[in-house]
C-alpha cells in the first residue's frame, strides 16, 4: 500500500498559496463547543503560530462548519456555501418524531439556494 503525503506549504498570506487555498493561520483563542472545549484546553499556547499553513478550500459536497470558519480554516470553495443539504435518499414521515426531530441530512458546502422574487 502506497501513500502520497506531501508537506504542508508554510504561508503568512492568502497569496502564498494556490488558488484553490487559503493560508490557515490562527491567532487567538479557538472557537468550539463545550464537547470539545476540555481536549483543546491541553493544548494551551502550542497551538498559536506566527505562520500558518496552506489548507484547500471545501469542495461540494464535503462538511462544512461555521465553528471551522469562524477559527480560520478555509471555508467552502467560491461559488458554493456551507448549509444544510437534505438527503435525497432518506425516507422521511412528517409525523415520525426522532431524538432531535429533523430531517435527515447533513451540513455541507452546496451551490447556494436560488430564490424567486415574489410578484
């Protein structure tokens, strides 16, 4: 089995890497959930940088998060946005109630949704 791995690109600006990259650099204290909050706490000071790392943009399809965003990684490629995508496959019963009581999906970047102007 073979693997490709190729080494990270070290950048401080966007225009230090490709075109379908941005320069992931964060400074400052991460953004997460309370779930996440108590391993990210362990990491303390080693995880701010004064250079960042070229990071590809989200291609469709692919998980998005607000959160990911919001602590500098790059977002959905142009063109698309992170949102809430139905699945076209599940089965779904207006009137069956689940834990959370949503409709089966998931967040990902998409084509946006286009809206018509009402008359």
């Amino acid at each position: 089995m073979l693997v490709n791995c190729k080494a990270a690109t070290h950048c401080l600006t966007n225009a230090e890497c490709g075109t379908d990259e941005c320069c992931f650099k964060h400074d400052g204290p991460f953004l997460v959930s309370k779930r996440k909050r108590a391993s990210s706490d362990l990491l303390g000071p080693a995880i701010h940088s004064s250079t960042g790392v070229c990071e590809k943009f989200k291609l469709e399809g692919e998980y998005c998060s607000w959160l990911d965003t919001a602590n500098g990684h790059c977002g959905c490629q142009a063109g698309l946005q992170c949102r809430f995508v139905e699945d076209p496959n599940a089965h779904f019963e207006p009137f069956v109630v689940s834990k959370r009581g949503g409709v089966p999906g998931s967040i990902q970047c998409a084509q946006p949704l286009t809206t018509t102007a009402m008359p």
